[in-house]
C-alpha cells in the first residue's frame, strides 16, 4: 500500500525524544529517539492501520495534497470594515497590506495553538512586514521572534476570537 500522507515531527520534552504523527488520522503517533526512529516507527503503524481499515472496508482518510500558492488573494470585505481596516494600518504607520498580513499571521497562531499571553497582538502594533513574521516551530505558541519589529498602540478595534475569528469591535 503507497503512503501518501502528511507527517508533522515534533520534540517532547516529557518523553525526550520526537513524536511522529499523521495529522489526517487522529491519534495516530509513534515515538522515536531521533527524528528517523520515530518516523520508521510512524511509517510501521500507519500502515498496518491503513491495512486493517481498507480490509474491513472502511474508508480511507483522503491524504492532504501540497497546492502551490501565488501568495495573492483577492478579499472582499464590508465597506466598513475595510476603512476601519486602512484607519488603524494608517495610524500604525504601515500599510493595509501589512496590517492584513499581521490580523491573518495572528488568526493562524491563535487557531493552531491558542492564545500566548506574551505574543503581541494584530492591534497592539502592525509595524511589521511580512517577511518579519515568524512562527515559533517548537510549539509554545509564540507569534512574534524576539527580534520581529512590533510597535504597542492603543488601538484595538479588532480582535481576534479563540477560533480565529476576527471580530471588530
């Protein structure tokens, strides 16, 4: 049976050593000392489990496919959020473009790992490009590196739910 599917690795300080995972099929991980281990144990298990389904004819999780993206999008949005949006990157100093890249930068981190007391905000401060940006791989849920340029302000019109979603104020 071919494997298609993702894999995500990930370090456990508990166990000491990498967690391998399939993120299509819930609960399914293996354990390893290093990251090989744990993804030739991962690899084990995941057939046999694909096996096992396909022979009591249940259907298989559909494989996550990798599609180019442009890095462009065209968004729609309410006349009125759309000024309240280019007010504030205004006042940030910076453009609707990098206010947008912040909120949706933001949005993701909240959605993957919930909110970090200690991560900065869309709306405490969009002076930040986008090349900027970086995401903390180790799983703490940081947003912002230490070195990410982030200006407070005290603007806060837009806030983001616990789901991602973003709610004007």
């Amino acid at each position: 049976m071919s494997f298609r599917y993702s894999v995500s690795l990930q370090w456990s300080e508990e166990d000491e050593g990498f967690i391998a995972l399939v993120p299509e099929i819930e609960g399914l991980s293996a354990f390893g000392e290093d990251p090989a281990e744990a993804i030739g144990e991962l690899m084990a298990v995941a057939e046999d489990f694909l096996q096992v389904l396909a022979e009591r004819g249940q259907a298989l999780p559909r494989p996550r496919t990798m599609r180019p993206h442009s890095g462009q999008l065209r968004l729609r949005l309410p006349r009125s959020l759309h000024a309240r949006a280019a007010l504030i990157a205004e006042q940030e100093g910076v453009s609707l473009n990098t206010f947008l890249v912040a909120c949706v930068a933001e949005s993701i981190a909240l959605q993957e790992h919930g909110h970090d007391a200690g991560a900065p905000r869309a709306s405490e401060g969009a002076r930040t490009t986008a090349a900027e940006l970086m995401f903390d791989l180790s799983g703490d849920g940081a947003l912002f590196s230490s070195d990410a340029l982030v200006r407070p302000s005290s603007s806060d019109a837009f806030a983001l739910s616990r789901s991602g979603t973003l709610l004007v104020q």
